[in-house]
C-alpha cells in the first residue's frame, strides 16, 4: 500500500490511499478520505460507534442469568466451537480525571480496595468458566477500566492466574493480551512485568500533551514518560502499542495539539484512537470542574481533526475508521484489504466472530446471538456473586432482523461497501424490498456524495468514510420504525 500526499484547499483535505485489489478487481477497504469542513460541520460527528447491534441503550433488564446461561449452553453446541475473547473491566483508578465517562473508583496508591473486587471477580471467573467447554481457547484478553495498572504486579499475577485456571489462555502466536495504562501511575518494571505476564499489547492514554489541558483534566504526564514506557514495553516483547488522543478538550487550539501531534508521530505507535470530547457535566460530578470557558468551538474541533487527519497519513497510517489510525503494514490495515475486519465490542478486530465474556462490574459481553451486561455497581456486583447468580443486569437477544441488520452495519463501518446482490442471496431476501425505507433515508446522503449506488454496488465515498456512521444510522431500525419483522420481504 503507498500513501499519497494530502492537501489543504478551501476547507477540505484529500488523502489519497492507493489499496491493495482482491480478487474480482474490487478493494477490500475504503481506499481515500475527504475532509470536508462544511459536510462535517453540516451532520455533525455525533452518533452511535456501533461496537454492538443493537446498542447499549437498548439492553433491557429482561434479559437474565437464565437467558446467559441458555446462550452459552448453545453456544458450546456448534459444530464448530467458537474462540473466546474476555474483557476484564478493572473500575478503581488513582485519581479521577474529569474528563471520563468510564465505570471508576478512586482509590489509594496501595491498591487495597481492590482486594475485595479481586475476590469476588475470581468467584465470577469460576462460576462463568465452570459453563464455557474447557477446549475453547482464549485467543484475545483486554484488561479495561478505570486503570488497569492500578493493580499491582502481583495483584495481576495473581489474575492472571486465575483466569488460566478458569478457561484455556492460548500461549501461541494468535493471542492478543491488551492492558490499558495510565502513563502517570505507570514504571518502566511494571510495564515489564505485565509484558512477562504475557500481555502482549497495551494501550497508554496520552490525550494531549499540553501542560495547561493536562492541568484542566487533572491529566498529568510528559511525553518522555509515554517514551520511556513505549520502549520498555517493546523490548519485553509487546508487539502493538496504541495509544488515545481526544481533541476538543479545554485550553486546545490547532496549532497547539498540532504540536501534540507532531509528539506522538514521534513516538511512532502502531496503532492511535483519536476522540471528540463532548462536554456533558450532567453526565458525571467530574466533568463540573472542566472550564467549559476554555472549550474549543465547533469549527476549531474540526479543523483539529483536520489536522490530525492530514499528519497522521502523512506518517503512514491509514484511517480505518471511526477515529482509529493504523499503520499500513498493522493486522487490522490488512485485515481491511482482504475484506475480513470485523468490529464487535472490543472495537475493530480480527477475531470479531468469537465469543466475547465480559468479566467484571459493568462488563459487556456477546454470546452468540446474544448481548449481557453486568450490574454496574460494586454493592450489587458483590450481592450477586454472594448469592451465586452471575452478576448479569440486563443484555439483549437478537431477532433475525437485527442479525441482518448487524452484518449490514458491520460491513458498512469495516469496509464502506455492500455487494447487494450477494447480500440478499446470504439471507434470502430481496435488499430493495427489505431495506425500502432505509435506502430513502439514504436518499440525502446519496445527494451529498456520502454514499454511491452502482447497480448491485452500495459505496461509502471518500467524502463519506469521516461521516460514515451517518450511514450506518440509516439501517439502524431503533433509531427508526424500520422494516417489517416479519420476513415479508424474504425472497421465497
């Protein structure tokens, strides 16, 4: 894959990808972005990230133990026996930074009130495992939070261990361990310990590196500690780092998180997430001691992801998406080319069609055709587990329209592309007919060059690729009325 230049004219930037061809002359991924100022200011960037089908905000408390249960129990039942995933959701950190949204419980430098949560969460792992075939592999494992680090070392040996009592950690070349660190509470040892622990994968939230922005968040760190942390983690064997900025956050301008930019091209990770802050102080306590004052407006945001765009392509990294650089050469870049990169509630992935257990308060997982959250308080979490029930509060059973729907959406923000033709006979069913309401509401975006239509072809465009869960939204039967479900519109 070569990166053409980009370039500024009248509010836009073009950056040109020329993409690997797949068999049948197409592309696998979406080949170039345009920015366009106005279009982005015009839709606005808000809107579902689509890590699950339907969303959160549609899991509902009918959805019990019972139902888990049934979906794991099936599950184990396929011919073929799926991978698991875990996600490990670790809510205590140092100190709060105003500026998360994240399930998490300020606690002190010796970590003891994580004692407690770490014996319950080892009586989660025993009751979860206990229903999952012994012989499914666990292939990928993220320790989220809050702050991962906030364990120490042997607390997260100890973890470790209970987890591979539990299920069948994969020790070969497939496994994908992720830790989230938080770079100020983090040492070169203990990154070297999580590395021996065999966590190959880590993600350190740097945010911005400016002095005044990291003083309004109460985010502080520098950017030889992210260096000295990156390197550490690479000669121990980490073989991905990724790291966060946000933009839009207090006291940021153009030329100054261009300069935070500059930073983190430096460092050369391999992988960047880049979000919009949304300034909601209803939302969480926290977020009252943000200086809204100091907030960058909208035109300012945009021309900051401009920016970011033009710098982080121009280094080598391809935009797969919904905020999220990586290198050319990186596992998801090529999963995109070849047409298998898949998004679940990890994110982007290339195991997105395993089985995904979220272990941990708040933790969300997905079973089959199914999704469950836990209770998201630690009083409940714990009652719960003492009563010995999983700590399930409510999740989500999938209808045969939200599979289509899912796969749709999945293709749409994975690879900007739908052959309509192949779909139908996937599912049998008619993708005019079935999709009729949905493809007037895509009417407008087809208009503004966001979405082309050639014959059996549905095409997110490059004006399109910043704004494409836009499109995604006009398949989204909740946001709507959406279709019939009642399989009217099949073909026979």
């Amino acid at each position: 894959m070569r990166i053409d230049r980009g370039w500024w004219r009248a509010g836009w930037v073009l950056i040109g990808i020329k993409a690997d061809r797949q068999p049948g002359g197409h592309t696998g991924c979406m080949t170039s972005v345009l920015f366009d100022s106005a279009l982005m200011a015009r839709y606005g960037t808000s809107g579902p990230r689509y890590i699950s089908y339907p969303t959160t905000l549609h899991f509902h408390a009918g959805f019990s133990e019972v139902d888990l249960r049934t979906a794991v129990s099936a599950s184990n039942e396929e011919l073929i026996p799926r991978d698991l995933s875990l996600y490990v959701h670790v809510p205590y950190c140092f100190n709060r930074w105003f500026q998360c949204r994240c399930r998490q419980a300020v606690g002190t430098k010796g970590g003891h009130e994580a004692d407690r949560y770490l014996a319950y969460l080892a009586r989660e792992v025993a009751l979860t495992a206990s229903l999952f075939d012994r012989d499914r592999k666990v292939v990928q494992l993220r320790f989220g939070g809050g702050t991962p680090n906030f364990l120490d070392t042997e607390r997260m040996r100890a973890l470790m261990r209970t987890l591979d009592d539990g299920f069948s950690l994969s020790r070969g070349p497939e496994r994908e361990f992720a830790v989230e660190i938080d770079p100020e509470f983090a040492s070169v040892e203990q990154v070297a310990a999580l590395a021996e622990l065999g966590l190959n994968r880590m993600s350190l939230g740097i945010q911005d590196f400016d002095p005044r922005m990291r003083e309004a968040v109460n985010r502080v760190h520098s950017v030889e500690r992210v260096r000295e942390l990156m390197q550490t983690g690479r000669s121990h064997g980490v073989d991905s780092i990724s790291v966060d900025v946000i933009y839009g956050l207090p006291h940021q301008s153009v030329d100054g998180f261009s300069r935070t930019l500059e930073q983190v091209v430096e460092l050369a990770p391999d992988r960047i997430a880049a979000y919009s802050h949304t300034h909601s102080p209803q939302s969480l306590q926290a977020r009252w001691h943000v200086p809204t004052a100091k907030l960058p407006d909208a035109p300012i945001k945009s021309a900051m992801f401009g920016r970011m765009l033009e710098m982080f392509t121009a280094a080598g990294y391809v935009y797969l998406g919904m905020e999220q650089f990586v290198r050319a050469e990186d596992e998801l870049a090529r999963a995109q080319r070849a047409g298998t990169l898949q998004r679940n509630v990890q994110g982007y992935s290339t195991h997105g069609d395993g089985d995904i257990v979220g272990l941990g308060v708040s933790a969300i997982g997905r079973i089959g055709d199914s999704y469950s959250q836990n209770l998201g308080d630690l009083p409940g979490y714990y009652a719960a587990l003492d009563a010995g029930h999983l700590p399930v509060a409510r999740g989500f059973q999938l209808s045969d329209d939200d599979l289509i729907r899912r796969e749709l959406i999945g293709q749409l923000v994975c690879h900007g592309r739908v052959n309509k033709s192949e779909f139908s006979d996937r599912h049998r069913l008619l993708f005019d007919v079935y999709f009729a309401a949905d493809l007037r509401r895509l009417a407008p975006l087809v208009e503004d060059d966001l979405v082309r239509m050639d014959g059996q072809v549905l095409e997110v465009t490059p004006r399109g690729r910043l704004l494409v869960r836009h499109v995604a939204m006009c398949f989204d039967a909740y946001l709507h009325d959406g279709p019939s479900r009642t399989g009217s519109s099949r073909a026979s």
